[in-house]
C-alpha cells in the first residue's frame, strides 16, 4: 500500500516502540506533523525551545532503556537541536534527532531554513543520514534506531526534506538491517578475561572505578558480585554514580575533581585499578601522567576506540560490561583484602569529605541531604552544571540504580529542567527532582510552559546563591576573587513559576529547608523551591583543573593537603 | 615514541559524503593526513582509501579505531609493517628549452619515466614509484624550472595472495 513519506516515519517509529516525541513544529516539518491526528500512539510534547527538546529526549532515554525522539524543523529549529545532540553524543545516551530539510529542489540554494544540518551533526552523532527518496526512509529509521541503541549507544539524526515527507510510495517495513561497516562486539574474549582475573586475584590493593557503561548494560548486579566476592572497594565516575549503591561499605564515592578525598587517595594508592564502562575523563583522572602512579589497569569497555586513548592499560577487554562481567566473576577468588579496606577506612575517618558543618545558614550540602533524607534515595536525580550539579553527586546518596541523571561530558547548564521532563514523562510513577542552579536555570526556564501545559509534576530546586557559583569558585580560588561576569541579577522564580500557574515557595531560613522539600513532595503537580543560599559558598574537595588527583583542596581544612 | 609515516588502507562504502565523514573525524581528531587517494575496488559499491599518516604507533592506532568505529567504514588496516606494493603517480611539467631538452630527456628515461606532453617552452613528465622514486626525479628536474606538479599520493596493495 501507498503512504506518504510522513506517514512512513510515523509507523517505522511506532514499529521502533516510539512513544513520546519532543518537538516543536515548522514549515519544513509540517508534513509530519500533519499526519500526527493518525497515529494517537505517538504523543507529542510540545515544548518551548528545541534544546529542551534534546535535552527531554535525552532525559527519557537515560532514565529508561527506551530511545529519545526529538524533531525540530528545518534551519533554526535544527541549529537549536545542537547542544543536545552532542550532549547525548558525549553521554552515550541514544536518541533520535528527527529534523526537516527543505525540499530536494532547494538543497543547496541557500533557501529560506535551509542549513546543512547533517553536515553539523556529523561530528556529533553516532550516524546521520539526509534522506533522499522515501523508499529509504523505513529502513533508514530502523537502521537509526538499531544504531542508536547497540554497542556504545549515542544520537542518530535523521534529516528530510519536505517534498520526501510528502512523496507516496510503498511502504514495506524492512525485518532486517544490513549495515556491514557496523560493527560492535558482542562476542566476550576468554584469554583477556583470564589475564585481567589473574592480576585481580593477585591484588593487594585493588579498586574498581564503575563508569556509566555499567549503567547502559545494567550490569549492577555483576558489578556487586565482583565487589563483593573479591572485596574490592568501588569508586565511580560522575556518570558511574548509581550504578553501585552509596551505602554499600564497600562504596568509596565519587573519584576525581570534585570527588571524595578517600576515593582520590584509593585510586593513588591501589595497585589494580579495574576500569568498569569508563573513558578516563580528565575531569575524573586529573593530570594523566600522574593517575594512579602504583597501578596496573584493566580497562574494560564496549568501544575499542576508548582503550588506550586517554591512559595506557595493561589488560583490556572490549565488550559489553554484563556480558564481561559474567564471565569474569567465575574466576576471581574470593579475599578479603583486610589491610587495604581498614587503610581506606582510616582515610575515610580523616578525611570526611561529606561531613555538612553546623551553621545556621542556608548550605546547599545540607538541602541536598535533606532532600535524599526526605526521599531515603528513593527519586531520579536530574541536575544541571556547575556547583548544584557537584552538591547533588556529593551529598545525595545514591543506593537506587540509574537515580542520577546528570550531564557530564558536554557539561550544558540547563540540562536539569527539560532532562527531568524527559525522565518524568518515561517514568511517571517515580520522583523526579530537577536541581538546578540560577544560573542554568534561566537557560531553559521557558520549558516551564511544558511542564505546565502537559502537567509533568516535577519537582524544582534551585540552588539560587546569585552567582555563576562554580566560575565564581574558580575566580575566588584561581583569580585572585576578581568576580568577572559571575554576579547575577535574577528575577523572581517563585513568581515566574506562578506566572506559568506552578506553585513554588522562596527559602531564606535553615528552618525552612524541610517543610518546602515535603511541601513539593506532597503537592501532585510541578512545584519549585528557590533556595536562596549562602552565596560564596565552595564545592570540596577539590582538585584543580590539571592538577594531580594526590593533590586536594579539602574542607574544612582549606589548605593544600598533600598525600 | 617515535613518528613515522603510516599507510592505512580503509574498505568504504561508496556512498555520498563518506570521504567527508573520514576527512572530518582525522581534523576533529587532530591527526594530519599527508596523502589520501579514495577509488573504486574490484567490489562494486565499495571504495578503497589509502592514507598515509605520521604519528606514533599509539596515535595511529587511535586513529585507526576511530575510523573503523565510523559506519560507513567496513574495515580499516595498517599495512605500514606488512609487505606491500606502494605507488604513486606524479606529473610534473618542467621548463624545456632547445638546449635543455635532450638533457631532461635522458633523466626522465633513467627513471623509466614518460614525456606525455611536449611544448616549445616546457615538457610534461609522468613518474610512477614510490615516494623516494618521485621525489628524487623532482629534485634532479628542480634546476630546470618546475612550472606545475602534481602529485596523486600513495596507493598500497601488499604482496601476495589477498583472501
């Protein structure tokens, strides 16, 4: 039977389980969202920027194992999809980026929107095609869903042009896809295992450093028996945070520039590092040439690109984490690795990287802690960048799998709002918190609107100090307090939010910080909490930008600790 | 580690914008090309690509990852320490005079080289070798004023049996 290229698109996402799509629509799209009122599956959020648009899609894939679908259409509606696609790109998060093109005849012209998006998205996707005849377009949309989803994941876009959307031709649905360059393994390498379980079962001072890779294959258990049946304590990555529960005694926290001091010092100090479902960032490693000085490495991840990129290893073992893990727990041996553990012990005692100091004032810590003392962990975390984005990874204990979503690798302020939209609407039934500072809030406040236009309760907490905090911490520490730029004038959220019909409360007092966070809680719909915080407030430890991970700027001893 | 000057032959679609794809991912990665030749196969709808870059092994073992994660690329070797055949092709259009001619002439038929175009003011060579093999034609023609040159970049097949 004959559909039209819109049509095609409809039904190739909905075969490819496609249930919410996050857009806004525009002329070179328009085709496709005309034939929207056929396909009542599909639900549309309309939101207000096609950066929350990315960020929403993004949001729902990292908080369920489905794939994100954003669309924008052609030029600006494009160009705007940009800093999403490349967040998910840096993140491994699959979505599906789904923009129009002015028709075939106009490529090239420099029409009216016309903007060579796929030439962009190049460099920032998994894969991105230009669709230039409407047969190709069903199997190209199962080839971006199969791409987006397998392997390392990431963002497919997918580009076409008005006249495709509406050219009628016969629709089949391909079963297959047929892509002989795509290539990932799937299949597990016994001799690498056996080396790298040869060199765990040797180990005096072993740690596992669990990166978000344990996370996409929903490896948590396996990581648990390895922990567990080896004693091996586990620090994780910022993007690793959940994949191992913060309670767990053998749980060290988060390692590298804002991590605990005892997770640094664990990674200085042990003489196996076993590299979970990580790509060594810098932000995780500091200075490379000085990252764990005493041990070998062990690498385990699903990209070979990422073996040996950034620091060399010893072992590595390129597959899929769960699959690898599996294998790999049968051969360790059990140990106890007492001296190691009461070592790290007695630098968890020394060095209290999470103790919150009595005060009076409002600290952002301690409203973090209150809110995983409210919630007994049991919420989806979305943050955004900066100083809110460290307090939350800190001071939230994390014992729920998958509960932090949070924007690493891009970095993109703003990612708190639409992100926990996008987790919201994927998992209805949990608590989502978007924890944002002032600064990133104001650069997607607008998707106030959606929330309220399509009810997605929820629950907003700015960590409001009226300042660009972490740029003004780097100011103060590394600028000599020459605050350039960092100082904001902000308006009135509460009032904002009640001009978008959402409630919200102002906290100024400690004794306040409570009763708003239950407040939020129990009301049934969005609700925002602007915390006015103590503004100079600094996130530690801390180790500068380059700087070895030996070296830490700890509260509350403020001085340079060296170890 | 020390930089050397790799040859990586890449098994491509041919499909529209995958030069593009390669070309942008060695920038972005900040690897330098010294030569790329991009060409139909004995297998339709597959191009070949032999690029030659310099780094260290580390490096070229990075870049060579990068490009076989790329789709459109069904696979990518290093064929700097196998045995190979390396060619390429240069044309270089050199100042000719009466009195010079003969002189160029006996050079270009030492290097087993070809005249393929003759005009009153300058002749045009072709050279088929390695890199060593043209570039040394070129330094003997540079004394008679070199007016144009092109050079393709290697193309490599290694030796033997391909399975």
């Amino acid at each position: 039977m004959k559909k039209t290229g819109a049509q095609i698109l409809c039904e190739s996402l909905i075969k490819e389980g496609a249930e919410v799509i996050f857009g806004i629509l525009g002329g070179a799209i328009l085709p496709v969202y005309d034939t929207f009122p056929q396909y009542p599956q599909l639900r549309h959020i309309l939101v207000r920027h096609e950066q929350g648009a990315a960020f929403a899609a993004d949001g729902y894939a990292r908080a369920t194992d489905k794939v994100g679908v954003c669309m924008a259409t052609s030029g600006p509606g494009a160009t705007n999809l940009v800093t999403g696609i490349a967040n998910a790109y840096m993140d491994s998060v699959p979505i599906i980026a789904i923009t129009g093109q002015v028709a075939r005849h106009f490529i090239g012209k420099d029409a009216f929107q016309e903007t060579d998006i796929t030439g962009i998205t190049l460099p920032i996707t998994k894969y991105n095609y230009l669709v230039t005849d409407a047969r190709e377009l069903a199997r190209i949309v199962k080839e971006a869903f199969y791409i987006a989803q397998t392997g390392r994941p990431g963002p497919v876009h997918i580009d076409i042009p008005r006249d495709v959307q509406m050219e009628e031709v016969e629709f089949v649905y391909p079963d297959k896809v047929n892509l002989p360059g795509y290539k990932f393994v799937s299949r597990v390498h016994p001799a690498q295992i056996k080396k790298a379980a040869a060199l765990i079962n040797s180990a005096e001072r072993p740690l596992i450093i669990g990166g978000r890779g344990i996370i996409i294959s929903q490896a948590y258990d396996e990581l648990k028996e390895l922990a567990e049946k080896a004693q091996i304590p586990v620090v994780t990555t910022l993007l690793g945070i959940s994949s191992f529960p913060e309670n767990h005694i053998l749980s060290l926290g988060m390692l590298g520039m804002h991590g605990m001091a005892y997770a640094n010092m664990a990674v200085q100090n042990a003489d196996l590092i076993i590299a979970i479902g990580m790509r060594f960032d810098d932000r995780a490693t500091g200075d490379t040439r000085t990252f764990a000085p005493h041990a070998r490495i062990i690498h385990i991840d699903i990209d070979p690109a990422e073996i040996g990129k950034n620091v060399p290893v010893d072992v590595p073992i390129v597959g899929d984490v769960r699959s690898v893990l599996r294998v790999m727990n049968k051969e360790i041996d059990r140990r106890d690795h007492l001296d190691w553990l009461s070592q790290l012990e007695q630098w968890r005692q020394e060095h209290p990287s999470l103790e919150i100091r009595e005060d009076d004032k409002v600290l952002p810590q301690y409203i973090i802690r209150q809110i995983y003392e409210a919630t007994q962990g049991d919420a989806i975390i979305v943050t955004g960048v900066g100083q809110n984005q460290m307090w939350s990874a800190q001071h939230f204990i994390y014992t729920k799998p998958n509960s932090l979503l949070s924007a690493g690798g891009l970095g993109p302020m703003g990612y708190e709002l639409p992100g926990a939209m996008g987790a919201k609407v994927a998992c209805p039934g949990e608590l989502v918190w978007s924890i944002a500072g002032d600064g990133g809030f104001q650069m997607t406040m607008q998707e106030l609107a959606t929330i309220a236009q399509e009810n997605i309760a929820v629950k907003i907490a700015i960590i409001n100090n009226g300042y660009l905090g972490m740029v003004r911490q780097w100011q103060e520490l590394f600028y000599e307090h020459r605050y350039v730029a960092t100082q904001l004038q902000n308006p009135d959220f509460v009032k904002i939010a009640e001009a978008y019909d959402i409630p919200g409360v102002r906290v100024k007092r400690k004794e306040e910080i409570i009763p708003a966070i239950y407040k939020a809680i129990d009301y049934p719909g969005p609700f925002l909490i602007d915390f006015f915080v103590e503004p100079e407030e600094n996130v530690y430890p801390m180790v500068p930008g380059g700087g070895t991970l030996s070296q830490m700027l700890e509260l509350p001893k403020p001085e340079m600790v060296s170890h | 580690m020390s930089t050397t000057k790799h040859t990586l032959v890449a098994l491509v679609e041919d499909k529209p914008g995958v030069l593009n794809r390669v070309a942008s991912l060695f920038r972005r990665r900040g690897f330098n090309i010294e030569s790329i030749t991009v060409g139909h196969t004995e297998q339709p709808g597959l191009s070949r690509m032999t690029i030659v870059v310099s780094g260290d092994s580390a490096e070229v073992e990075q870049v060579r990852k990068q490009l076989d994660k790329a789709i459109p690329v069904i696979r990518v070797t290093d064929i700097t320490e196998q045995d190979i055949v390396a060619r390429e092709l240069s044309l270089i259009k050199v100042k000719a005079t009466s009195s010079t001619r003969s002189e160029i002439m006996q050079i270009v038929d030492i290097f087993r080289a070809n005249i393929v175009d003759v005009a009153p003011n300058s002749l045009t060579v072709e050279v088929t070798g390695d890199e060593d093999k043209v570039g040394s034609l070129f330094e003997l023609l540079r004394r008679f004023g070199i007016k144009e040159m092109v050079r393709t970049g290697r193309i490599a097949l290694t030796r033997g049996s391909m399975t």
